[in-house]
C-alpha cells in the first residue's frame, strides 16, 4: 500500500533541493504510459536504476522489477514518490554521490528539470556528464530531449523567449549550443559523453509522450496510415486549448513530406554507455519495439514490434482497464478487446481519410467515387446473414481504414460494436464523422457551401452509391455521440453534451476541441462568405418582390378601371338574376344530398 | 522608497557610489536585498507592492525568487561589492589579527533561543587568538548579554543601529563593519549570514560552528538553518577552505554583477531625479 507519508529515512537531502517546488502536477496523473512501457523493456530485473527528474508514479510501479533511486529537485516530489522508491535523491544533479554507479539511468523529462535553482548551473552538458559518470560501462540511459525547432514551436500561442511561468528562471531555447536542437546534434553529443544510440524515438506530442515512434522508420514512412492515423490522434489531443494551427494537420503534412521525426515536439533516445574493455556482455539488449501508443480511456498502452513476418500488434493492457467494469458499462454501446489485437499483424496501406481529403482536395471526383464506392460495399459486404454489421467493422470509420491495392482492412480492430448495426448507419456514421472533417476543418471541397453537414453526408453516400435518407442520419449522429462516448471514457452527462455538440454542428464552426487561431480564421470566412451569400440572396428576392409588388399594383389599377366602366355595371346587372338562381340551386342539392344520407349517426 | 532600503545604510552607500554624495540618498525604485538570504532575496513578512523591480545580490537568489512567482528580478550585487569597491584598500589590512566573532542575531521582533555561555566556551576553546565579539545593538544594549561575552575577555563591539522606517539610520555602518573586518585575521559565527559572507570578501578566514540559537516562530519556509548547512557544508566548521570561501562569497554577494555607477542609476531609478537634495 502507498501512502502520502513518506518514509523519511528513504529521502536524502544532500543540499540544493527546492523545499516548496513540484514539477508533479495536481490532481491529474501525467501520461507517461509509454515512456514507462518503454523503461520496463530496457530495465532488466533486478537492475539499480537512476530515475533523474520528475516522473509519474506510474513509471515508478512499472519498475517494480528494479531497485530504483530518484533524483529530484523539488522536496515535495520527493515525499510523493518515497513509498515507491528504494530511495529519493532531492537536490541537483551535484547532489549525486560520486562513486555511486546504476544500471540504468532514465531521464524520462529531460535534463532540464534535473537542476535546481540552487547551487552552480551545470547545463545541459553538464548534466549529460554527471548522469553519464553515473552509469555503469555498459549500462543503459533512457533519455528525452525537447525539439526546439518542433511542432510545438509552430502551434503555441506563446512565443519561446518570453515564457513567463515559475519553470522560466532560465530558458535555455535554440541558440543555447549546449542544447543539442536536432537528432545528429544529439547523436553527437551523446558520442561525446560516450554512449552508443541503441534507439531515438519520436515523443508525440511531449514528455508524457502518447506516441513514441522509432525516428527511422517514421522517417521511412511517409504514407504509412498507422503512423497517420497515429500522429492525427497524439495531436489532436496533445495540445493546449489554443494554437496557432492545426497540429494534427501540421503532423500528418511532416510525416508525408518525411518530417515526421525532424519536426516531432521531442525525441526519447535509449543509449548505452560503453562497455569496459574486456569481454563482450553475452546477454544481447531486449529488441526495442517499432512503437509505442497510448490509447483508450485506460490508457492502454499499445506496442508495433518487428518480427520477420512483418509488423505485430502487442498488446499490454495497464491496470486500470483491469479494474471491473461500472455498473453502466454493460449499457456501452462499445468496448475494447486487447486480447484479440495481441499478435496480429499490422495492416499496411494509406490511411482513407487521408486518400479522402486529398482527392477531394483536387476535386478528383472520380477517385472519390472510387474510394467510396470501396468502402461502402467492403462494409455491406461483410454483413451477417441478418443483414446486420456486427464486432469491429461495425465502427470501421475513414480514420481507421486503411486503403491498399484497392482493398479495405481496419487498422486497429480492437474496438467492437456492442450490438449489431444496420450497414446504413454504420455507413451514415463513417461519412458524416468525414463531412464534419472536410467542412469545419475548413477544407476546400467539390459541393457548395449551401450544404449541411447532414446534407454534406446524404450526398457523399451518394457519391458512394447509397440512397441515404436524413433519418439514417440522424440515427447515425446517435451512435456516433455513444461511440464516441465509450471510446473516450465519457459518463452519461458527458455523452449528452457531446451529443449535443454533434448534432448542432454546422459547416460554418470551427473544428470541436483545441481552438486554432488559424482553423477560427477560417470559420470566420466560411461565415462572412455564407453572410455574403444570405445577403446577396436576400437582395435578390427584395427585388424580385419589389418587381411583383409593382406588377401587382399595376393589375390592381387596371381591375379597379374595369370595375368603374358602364359596360362593365350593365354587365354585372345582367347576370345578377342568373347568380341568385344558381346559389339557391346549389342549397337545394345540398339539403336534398344531407336528406338521402344512409348513416344518420354520421351526421352527428 | 522602501524602508528596508535604509537598513544598514545600504542605501547610502549605493549613493555614494552613484555619485550622489554623502546626502540623504534618493528614492530607489525598487527593493534592494539587505541581507543574505536562503528565500527571494526579500524579507518575510514585509510588505511589497507586486511587481516592483528586486534588486538581488545574486544569480542564484534570482533563480530562487523566480521559481517562487517573483517577477522583475534583477542582480545588482550586495551595496558590500559597491563599499569594497570604493574602499578597496582603506583602511589597509596589514594588522590583522584574532577573530571577529558574531553571534547571530534576530531582529527585535524575534527572540533567540539559545545558551550564551556554552557558545562562549566554545569560542574560547577554538579561537587562537583575540576575540571581538560584535553584538547586534539589541543585543548589545541588553546588558545580562554584553557583561557575559566582556567577562569572558572578549572586546565587544555594535556597528551601530541598521534604521527603521528611515530614522536613525547610521549611514557608515557598512564602513565601520569593513574597518573593523580588516582588523582581523578571521570571521566566525554560528550561522552562516550576511557578516561570514563580508568577512570573507573583507580578506577574512571564515569559521562557522557552534549552536545556531534557533530563533522562537522562525519561519522555515526556505528550510531554516538545516538547509544552510545542507547546501554549503564547505562553509561550515572551525577552518574551512578559504579558496573555495572566497569563490562562493563572489557569488552569493555578487562580486562580478557590481554595476557602473552610471548603470547603477539607472536600475535604481536615480538617472533622472526630480527631488531636491535633503541633508539627512
């Protein structure tokens, strides 16, 4: 059991901590769940290990397996993470002692935050170099390095240099040369200290990365649709409330033009110190895997390793999604199976949002037809015998479709449906979540304005060769709110807002979540070009109503000259006689049909 | 002007290094640090206006005060660096001898804790030489305290009143404490403080032992006398490594961050004044 009183013989106090600081933040955990995934595969057991920094609890329980020292700045960080360590170091890196050596040294929040104010600046060199002096020849040291020159530094509000928070005493930004700014300068560096790279990660989108994608092969793969589809997520979520732009679309633009790794918001290199000279260690390092994704509401975390067939799912589920379930999850209109993931291959080809957007981007309406078309008969074609969509395909949507050779496989087939659905919605589901895409990310597109997002979605099924009506829509926007509910975790109250927020979309907002200052801009223009055309329309019928108003008048003038004529009283004059007989006759019949009527109890 | 930029004299010295004579110096714009501190260079409990610029003795108490949500924090240097700077040979220090020892001292609103005999037995049992016991003039005027450090055969001397809210100032205390530094071979205390810090840069070999007289209700927010000893144990003990004394006195009273006098009236708002001189 971990309690909050921290045993006060495990926390050493070797001078220069910081009494009253914390780099942990309140109340909410951080998510580091696949650093720690990535420490536990290269943190042999019973290993001594330096873990240097700030770090989530949870990396810690994850390293249950080795004896395992902290080095922190701030004391109450220390007094946080006491019950889960053999010991915790609070001081600056000075504080260390000489001589102690560990296995393993994790810096899984980079360098900076291992100095404290106090006491003699080392740097980020000097840092490298003490943690580096603290590893045995041949021990490990897992690293994270911020990219000055990252996708962060393109999407914040904030300018670099004129940080103002408590963390700022020092801004070491680009133009320190201490800090390496790229993936050779870091290579470099660590050579200079004398570590060998085992393996440089890819940190989407920070230190408590949800993505960690090995650099290379994210550089190689510029049309892969796992790392599409996983860079759009990370980034989508990773964010602040307000950007400049778009990072998920910055992302998935870098990983295209072979950027990916060039322009991550940081890097997680594994390194290993070298060996003392003599024999090689016989027990060759456990294969990093290719990936690391956290995913879920449990934050599960998910691993893509190599095997000569190819590459695998493996999958680790974390102790939160063991716990039971809540009483209302049997009501989920989703839910995850880990196990079936386990082991299968990853399918290859590009992402179908993707091949969407861009097709629609070149107003290819052929290619769009095609893809479609595809994608709707590979749903309907999987239909049960019943007619119905059931397990994964039943929430096969355009972001998780991958497209090759023509042919359709989900990427990731760990969610299912929790009860059939009907191909219509299933369908309905995957265009209208792309409508909303197209239209309120503000993409350029073939159809006008005019178009709901609803009406956005009938024509795409169209253009699919669906006849969908609205209703299937709207049914449609209602699985999608439970879905997504499930997906993300929500409760009752959250599923209603966000179903909410779903059905009153319209093309003229912004994309839901994080604000884009540039993506708001956008909104701003649809909405001015829709009040152009309102008004223009607007002008349009005033004068079309003034032009009829002015021919009505006319032929007012023209009855009213009529009306005053002598023919036009002697006329009158004469048929009056011959109205009166036939509004009498007409009376006549009626009473006469009320009379021979078969069901008098009608008549009441 | 705040207040605390009187004490000692700070002030004063300041002004006579800018320039402006041996008059009453002008209004600062800002708060200077008027003594060694393990906090943000400011004194607890005093009241601040937010934002108003901290002129700091040091890097690292500029890094401190950051962290802690100071803002507008500058290092000008300790108004010591400014005093050494103009006397940096007057008087000369040829005559050293014994030890000038200090007590640590609350100021008056806080009381001392602690054994005076046993700490002057100890001194006695340490020091080589002569001492000069230099009580804080609270202390000093107490009587009970002065006869049990004279009865020992200590000199005891007070460098005078600091001031408070800007009345009886002594504008040369900080000149009568390098006098008297320079007269002797060695500084001690058991704390480390602002005096260690002065010897040190005054030429001194500095000494740190003996019972630290816990003050009643200190504030432990930056962690006290425990933290000090933490976090400078080089500077603790009867003999300590002077040149490592030396290097760390430059950094925590600023040696190299002293200012021009013309970047000193700048900072400290001085450049373009408005008010008449006042003979203080």
């Amino acid at each position: 059991m971990t309690t909050e009183t921290a045993p006060a013989d495990r926390i050493v106090l070797p001078g220069g901590e910081m009494l009253a600081w914390s780099d942990l933040p309140e109340g909410r955990a951080v998510t580091t769940g696949t650093l720690a995934a990535l420490a536990a595969t290269v943190v042999p057991a019973g290993a001594s290990v330096l873990v240097a920094g700030p770090h989530d609890p949870a990396l810690l329980d994850r390293l249950a397996h080795a004896e395992v020292t902290c080095l922190l700045r701030g004391y109450p960080d220390g007094v946080t993470l006491a019950a889960r360590a053999a010991r915790v170091v609070v001081g600056g890196p000075t504080g260390l002692a000489d001589g102690e050596l560990f296995d393993v040294v994790i810096a899984g929040a980079g360098l900076d935050t291992v100095e404290s104010v106090e006491g003699a600046r080392l740097g980020w060199g000097g840092v490298l170099a003490r943690l580096t002096r603290a590893l045995r020849p041949g021990g490990t040291l897992l690293l994270w390095l911020e990219n000055p020159m990252g996708l962060r530094r393109f999407v914040d509000t904030d300018a670099w240099y004129a940080r103002r928070d408590d963390t700022a005493w020092s801004i070491s930004g680009v133009l320190d040369t201490d800090h390496p700014a790229n993936r050779e300068q870091l290579d470099v560096r660590l050579a200079e200290a004398g570590l060998r790279p085992r393996g440089c990660f890819a940190a989407y989108t920070d230190a408590g990365a949800r993505a960690l994608i090995d650099a290379d092969e994210l550089t190689r793969g510029t049309t892969s649709g796992l790392f599409d589809a996983v860079l759009h997520d990370a980034c989508a979520n990773g964010f602040a409330t307000t950007v400049l732009q778009d990072p998920a679309r910055l992302a998935v633009d870098a990983l295209h033009a072979g950027l990916g790794s060039a322009l991550a918001p940081g890097w997680v290199v594994v390194a290993a110190k070298e060996p003392a000279a003599g024999p090689a260690d016989d027990v060759p390092p456990a294969a990093l895997p290719v990936a690391l994704l956290e995913t879920g509401p449990g934050g599960d975390v998910l691993e893509v390793v190599a095997d000569p067939q190819g590459w695998r799912w493996r999958a680790t589920a974390t102790d939160r999604s063991a716990t039971p379930a809540a009483p209302f999850a049997t009501r989920e209109a989703a839910h995850r199976d880990l196990a079936a993931l386990d082991g299968r291959p990853v399918p290859e080809g590009r992402l179908l949002r993707t091949l969407l957007l861009d097709a629609a981007l070149r107003r290819d309406l052929d290619g769009l037809r095609r893809l479609l078309r595809g994608y709707a008969a590979w749903l309907t074609g999987q239909a049960g015998p019943d007619g119905q969509l059931g397990g994964a395909v039943a929430l096969a949507t355009v972001d998780n479709v991958l497209v090759a050779d023509g042919g359709y496989t989900l990427l990731d087939p760990s969610w299912q449906a929790t009860s059939p659905l009907s191909p219509e919605v299933v369908l309905a589901r995957g265009l209208r979540r792309f409508a909303t895409t197209l239209v309120t990310g503000g993409y350029a597109h073939p159809w006008p304005s005019a178009l709901d997002v609803a009406g956005l979605t009938v024509v795409l099924a169209g253009v699919a060769g669906h006849d969908l009506d609205r209703a299937t829509v709207t049914a449609a926007v209602d699985i999608e709110a439970a879905v997504t509910a499930a997906v993300r975790g929500l409760d009752n109250e959250g599923r209603g807002v966000l179903l909410s927020e779903l059905r009153s979309v319209e093309p003229t907002d912004p994309p839901a979540g994080t604000r884009s200052f540039q993506q708001l801009r956008e909104a701003w223009l649809r909405q001015r070009e829709e009040l152009s055309r309102l008004t223009a329309l607007l002008k349009w019928t005033e004068e079309l109503l003034t032009s009829r108003e002015r021919a009505l008048r006319r032929a007012e003038v023209t009855l009213n000259l009529l009306n005053g004529s002598v023919s036009y009283r002697v006329g009158k004059l004469a048929i009056t006689p011959a109205r009166l007989a036939r509004r009498g006759a007409r009376a006549a019949k009626r009473r006469l049909r009320d009379a021979l009527a078969t069901k008098p109890q009608e008549r009441q | 002007m705040h207040h605390a930029n009187h004490f000692y004299g700070h002030a004063h010295v300041l002004a006579r290094y800018a320039g402006l004579g041996d008059g009453h110096p002008p209004r600062i714009n800002g708060y200077v640090q008027h003594g060694w501190n393990i906090g943000d260079g400011l004194a607890p409990g005093h009241p601040y206006a937010e934002r108003t610029p901290s002129l700091l003795w040091s890097e690292q108490t500029r890094r401190r005060a950051w962290s802690v949500g100071r803002r507008n924090v500058a290092v000008i240097g300790a108004p010591f660096a400014y005093l050494l700077a103009m006397r940096p040979d007057d008087p000369p220090a040829e005559q050293r001898e014994g030890t000038i020892w200090y007590p640590f001292h609350g100021w008056e609103g806080q009381h001392v804790h602690g054994d005076h005999k046993k700490l002057i037995a100890l001194i006695r049992e340490t020091e080589p030489g002569p001492v000069t016991v230099c009580l804080y003039w609270h202390e000093y005027g107490m009587r009970t305290v002065r006869r049990l450090y004279e009865n020992a055969g200590f000199r005891v001397i007070c460098h005078g009143y600091r001031g408070h809210w800007w009345k009886n100032t002594d504008p040369y205390f900080l000149d009568k404490q390098l006098i008297e530094l320079r007269r002797h071979r060695r500084v001690a205390s058991n704390r480390l403080t602002s005096a260690i810090f002065y010897g040190i840069a005054a030429g001194c070999e500095p000494a740190v032992y003996g019972d630290p007289m816990v003050l009643a209700n200190e504030d432990p927010t930056f962690g006290g006398t425990a933290r000090i000893r933490r976090q400078w144990p080089e500077l603790h003990g009867p003999a300590v490594d002077l040149p490592t004394a030396a290097a760390i006195a430059r950094d925590e009273l600023g040696l190299d961050h002293r200012c021009t006098p013309a970047e000193l009236r700048e900072l400290l708002g001085w450049a373009n004044l408005q008010e008449e001189p006042v003979d203080d």
